[in-house]
C-alpha cells in the first residue's frame, strides 16, 4: 500500500471559438494555414496600434465563468505580463491579473469509486495567446498566427488526487466547453491545452510540497501519462533521500520521459501592472443577464434528470448526455414517441450511435430525424414490421430521407403475421433439414435458434420471428 498521496493542480489554456482575435479583426482559428497569414501591426506588437476587445470573447467568458460556478465581477480589468520570448513580439502577454472576469469557481466530477470531487477554481481570465516557435536542427522559427488569439486561462486548486481524476476533471471540461458552444475543445488542435502541477506528500499530511509543472502534453491520456510517470518519479527520489525542488517538465511521449525544462517562474517574476490602453471591462447588468439567458441546462444535472425523469440506467444517461446534441435529440424523440423513454434510449444506443459513428455526423445532421425515429419504434410496437426490420428502415431512412412508412409500402416489408402461412413456412424449413430436426429431437435444443434463422431468410425477415419460435415448436413436439 502506498505511503504518498498525489496533489494536482491543473492549468487550462482554453481557446475560444470567436471569428477574430481578442483585440484585433484577424482570423482567430489558424489551424492548417500557413504561417504567419491572420496576423496584422495590432496582434504582432508594431509601434502605435491599439488593441480594441472583442465583445464575443466577453461574453463567451461570462458563459463559461457561469457554468463554472465562478463570481462574475461587474468590472475587471486588463493587466499586462512582462516577460521576453521570440514567439511574443510585443514583450508582454495581455492577461488579467488581480481582477479578473471570474472570481473563485468549482466543478463538481464524479470519481471511479462512485463519489464526487469538487474541483475549485482558484483563477479564471481573460488572455491572448502567443505565438508558436518551432524548432528545426540549428534554428528556430516563428509563426504568430496565435498571436492575439483569445483564452480563458482556468487554473484548479490542488484538489485532484490520481491522474485518472485529473483526465476525468478534462474529459468533463471538454465537455462542457463544447456544451455551452464556447470552444471547440480539442486538444490535438491546441483548443484545449493543459500544463499539469504534481507533487506528493506522505498520507495524513495537509503541508503542500513543491510542485513540478509538467507542460506540452496535447491529449488526455497523454496527461494521465505523464502524471503518473512523474509521481513514480518524485516517490523514487523521496525515498531514496533527495528533495524535490520546482521545475518546469517538458514531457515527451514517444519517449514516455520527461526532461527539465527551467526552474519554474513566480508571479513576482512577470512584474504584472495594469494594460493601459485599454479600459476596464463594465458589465451591464441588462446584457449579462441576456448573454446568462443562453446557458443550457449544464450535463451533470440533464444526466441526473434523464435518470430519474426517463428512468434511465446511469450508463444510459450518460452516454446520452455526453454531447449537447445528442441528449436534445433523444428528448425530441421521446417527444414524438410517446411511449417508454428507455425504448427510446436503447435504439439510439444500439442503432443510432452506429449510424452516427459510421457516417462521421452529429445528431442534428441525421436526416433520420427524432420523427422519423419514433415512427420507426412505433411500426416496430404495432408489429407491422420486426426488430430486425426496423434497423434496417433506419439505415435506409438515413440514405433517402423517405418516410419509414413510405418505405415499408414500396419494398413490401410489413411483417408476416397470418398464422397459416408462417406455419407453411415452418413445415417446409423441417422437412427440408431432417438432421437437424433429429438433433433438436434428441436433446440439442440450440438447433431452435438456427431453424428460426431459415425461416427470416425464406420470408426475408418479414416473420415474427416469436410467432415462429412458437410455431416451430408446436410443429417438432407433434
């Protein structure tokens, strides 16, 4: 059993998805274009411009601050960060300081033991980004498309205990941010970065230990990684006597390693002070309220809802809850349902999230529509086509756009419920297959489930396949 237990603390660099950067009209996502082409003299740093906020990137903040259960201060202010590297041209990051949009905050996160961490927010501003060095043999290159491209800086409190707490805290940011629709939150894209703070200190201990900042880490599991390599790292170096001493870690993970970086900054070492070109930031009461009109019931409390207004399974929910969409979908469909929601919940899980991870869609882009959807089920309830059947219609509804009753008229595909003609049906599969009537007569019952099967192919699926589990039966106990 262990004797240390992990302190974490997690830095957010969120991008958020507005048209342009944050003080200037260039375009702000540069993903896949060519260097050094959205920039101009404001978010490169050239001698007198001044930067202008972009409305959109205020309230985008006032939405995730929201959600975050943060305090939205009604005036904030812009401060400057002074520090030198190549990929900043102007010498300083403009940030929020001591004043921010958002004062204090917490997401609540379930944990795998079935309990939930309440994860603070000890920071949550308002920056631009730098832009990005790339290194090749001998040089160094410059691209400062990020340059000025809008964040939210969140930083957590040391609340986190394991890293796979830390990579849950990131799958439900992740989430949200692309609930709320203020980022597209990818991380392979640089939407979403996180730098990781650990460090250890023996069980029973409240004293916070130095901490090693682990940086350039661009997915979750990669986080989880690294989190754990470095508290392998730290308990090894404890106890073989050394201390542990602030530094900053690049992780590599083809590698599996970490490497130092530098020793890690101070706030005292960026020399903060206010931006003074630009003014405070002044919260209308009457726009907040309208930009806080637009946030949506959050996941956490629609999955807690949807299982206990839909009586559905926790897995269930939370499947269903994992994307703004696709809950908004399943509601509609119960909508025009009418029936047992858990009967909506299981064709969705069982059918629909095939079709949406086959074709690479989102629910909103199906054209096997919540309507549609339900007038399946229902067919599939009144009996006038099988199961089988039904998952067929999906698929074919989703390539033609047609009405599922539509299709079931023109390909002939109402179930086959005439007693008579599923028991002719039934006497010409057994007396076409005599060793495997012997087999079933002789005690090996599973030969059941393989006539059944011959009888779907010879009437094309359109038999109830209970009607011909009874009829077949009947006819082999005679």
């Amino acid at each position: 059993m262990t004797k240390y237990e992990t302190v974490i603390g997690l830095e957010t660099h969120i991008q958020l998805n507005t048209q342009s950067k944050i003080f200037c009209s260039c375009k702000a996502d540069s993903w896949g274009d060519p260097p050094n082409t959205n920039i101009c003299p404001v978010c490169t740093g050239q001698p007198g411009v001044l930067p202008i906020p972009n409305k959109a990137v205020i309230k985008k903040g006032i939405l995730l601050a929201a959600a975050m259960n943060s305090e939205i201060r009604p005036v904030s202010f812009f401060d400057r960060k002074n520090y030198f590297y190549p990929d900043l041209p102007k010498g300083y990051q403009i940030t929020q300081y001591d004043m921010a949009l958002g004062k204090g905050g917490y997401m609540d996160i379930p944990t795998i033991n079935g309990e939930t961490r309440r994860v603070t927010i000890e920071k949550l501003h308002l920056e631009e980004d730098a832009g990005k060095t790339i290194h090749k043999p001998g040089r160094r290159l410059l691209d400062f498309n990020r340059c000025g491209v809008p964040l939210i800086e969140m930083v957590t409190g040391p609340d986190l205990r394991s890293a796979d707490e830390a990579a849950e805290y990131l799958t439900r940011l992740r989430q949200l941010l692309r609930w709320i629709g203020v980022s597209e939150a990818e991380m392979e894209k640089g939407h979403l970065r996180c730098d990781a703070n650990v460090s250890i200190r023996p069980i029973g201990s409240t004293e916070l230990n130095p901490k090693m900042e682990i940086k350039n880490v661009n997915s979750i599991e990669h986080v989880r990684h690294a989190i754990n390599a470095e508290v392998k790292r730290q308990i090894k170096e404890v106890e073989a006597g050394r201390k542990i001493t602030s530094w900053t870690l690049d992780w590599d993970e083809d590698t599996q390693t970490l490497s130092k970086m530098r020793s890690k900054e101070t706030e005292a070492d960026y020399h903060y002070f206010r931006e003074p070109d630009l003014l405070p930031v002044r919260l209308d009461a009457e726009e907040k309220d309208k930009v806080l009109a637009q946030l949506p019931e959050l996941p956490l409390k629609r999955q807690a809802r949807f299982e206990k207004e839909y009586e559905l399974p926790t897995y269930n929910a939370e499947i269903l809850t994992s994307e703004r969409a696709l809950s908004d979908y399943f509601e509609a469909t119960v909508k025009f349902y009418r029936g047992e929601a858990k009967q909506v919940s299981n064709w969705i899980m069982n059918d629909v999230l095939g079709i949406l991870n086959e074709r690479g869609l989102s629910a909103p882009e199906l054209q096997l529509t919540p309507e549609r959807l339900a007038k399946v089920i229902i067919l599939v309830d009144n009996k006038v086509i099988n199961t089988s059947t039904g998952r067929d219609i999906l698929r074919k509804v989703e390539s033609s756009g047609k009405d599922p009753a539509q299709i079931v008229e023109e390909e002939g595909l109402s179930q086959m419920t005439d007693n008579a003609a599923i028991e002719k049906v039934c006497a010409e599969i057994i007396e076409e297959n005599p060793s495997q009537v012997e087999q079933y007569q002789n005690g090996k019952k599973m030969v059941l489930g393989w006539l059944i099967g011959q009888v779907m192919g010879k009437t094309r699926g359109k038999a109830d396949p209970q009607a011909v589990r009874a009829m077949l039966q009947k006819l082999l106990s005679d």
